[in-house]
C-alpha cells in the first residue's frame, strides 16, 4: 500500500498527467466529494503500480459506457492526453456496446461526438483570434 500522507498530493500529480488540473468543477460542486476522489480514488487507486494511467483510463472509459452514467465526459475529454485517440474510444464503445446494450453505446457515441465537437469548437476559435 502507497504511504497515506502523500495521497492528496499523489491525486494531484494524477489529475496534472490526465490534464484535468485540480478537478475544480468537482471541487466547486462538493468540496467533501472532490476530497475524497482526490486523496482515495486518485491517490491511492489510480496511483498504484500495475496499470499504466493510459490502461487504467481505458478501463474506466469501458465502464462509464457500460453504465451510461455522469462522469464520462471529462474522461473522454482529456483521453486522448494520456494517448488515447477518438478512433480507439470509438471501437470501446463498438467493443462494449454489445455486451452491455446498443442504448448505451448510442449514449457514448453521442457523448464522444458532443466531446468532439466541443474540441474542435475550441480549437477553430483559437485560429480566428491568431487570424484577426
């Protein structure tokens, strides 16, 4: 077991390498809630040995589909951060769909396309403002 001092600071190593920050929009909705995420679910899970973050987010992303549940957005946002590309989320979502149900797997698609979308959104308006 990882030394339970260095959790918190562990986590946000993790979150940094993910690309989510601080997970501040968890923190701004329950400050309890982002504790608890932050010191048990990333500094002490996430941060074992074992599992790369890239196979460790594979693995997540494989559950959220099968769920259909909140929470799947910002990992299929900052995926590609740890090496995961839109196609290869595209063929989880093929490879667990028909475990699971086709109505979930037409949730991820839907949420992968928006995520997508929303990435590509950014970075049109990012070479406008470089144009003007």
């Amino acid at each position: 077991m990882l030394p339970h001092k260095d959790r918190r600071k562990r986590g946000l190593q993790v979150y940094e390498q993910m690309g989510w920050g601080t997970n501040q929009d968890l923190r701004d909705l329950d400050e309890d809630l982002w504790a608890l995420t932050t010191d048990f679910v990333f500094g002490e899970v996430w941060s074992r040995p074992g599992l790369s973050l890239r196979e460790r987010e594979i693995a997540v992303l494989a559950v959220l589909i099968a769920f259909g549940t909140e929470g799947m957005d910002i990992h299929l946002r900052h995926a590609h951060k740890l090496g995961i590309t839109d196609e290869q989320i595209k063929e989880l979502i093929f490879q667990v769909m028909y475990y699971v149900g086709q109505p979930r797997g037409l949730f991820a698609m839907k949420r992968l396309k928006a995520v997508m979308a929303e990435r590509n959104g950014r970075k049109r308006r990012r070479g406008a403002k470089r144009a003007a």
